[in-house]
C-alpha cells in the first residue's frame, strides 16, 4: 500500500507539472485540463487512500473526547504540576 500511494503521489505531481509546462508553452486549454485531472487524481483517489492506509488497525475511541480521556488529561496535567515544584 506505501508504494503504491508513493507511486501516486509521483504521477500527480507529474500531472500538474505537465499541465503547467503546456500552459506556460501557450496552450492553455490542455494545460487546464492536465492540472485538473491532477488534483482530481489528488483528491479522489491519493487522499483516501492515503487515509485508509494512515487510520488502519486504530482504535477510534482513543482519539474521542469521553470522560474517560478527558479524566487522563486532567490527570496527567496535575502530575506535571507537581513535578515542577
């Protein structure tokens, strides 16, 4: 899965580079529409994937704010507290 999202994010670099040479060399029309498929590469395809990829095997409830968390918060903030004196 990590080569292939390497590999994705090359070609749509590679995409919107292309498109910007063909409208600095004049061709606008072109240009606009290697850029575009680009960043719709970009966005429909590389950032979900990226996603899936990065929260895989997570456990979502460790990224929630439930009282549990929001008690080892406090919890943890009362310990600095008295560390530093």
């Amino acid at each position: 899965m990590k080569y292939v999202i390497r590999i994705l994010f090359i070609a749509v670099v590679a995409l919107v580079a292309i498109g910007y040479y063909h409208k600095n060399s004049g061709d606008h029309l072109t240009g606009d529409k290697w850029v575009g498929l680009g960043i719709l590469g970009a966005s429909f395809i590389l950032m979900p994937l990226f996603i899936y990829h990065r929260w895989k095997d997570k456990k979502v409830k460790d990224y929630m704010l439930t009282e549990e968390n929001l008690q080892k918060m406090r919890n943890h903030g009362e310990e600095e507290k008295t560390d530093k004196n």
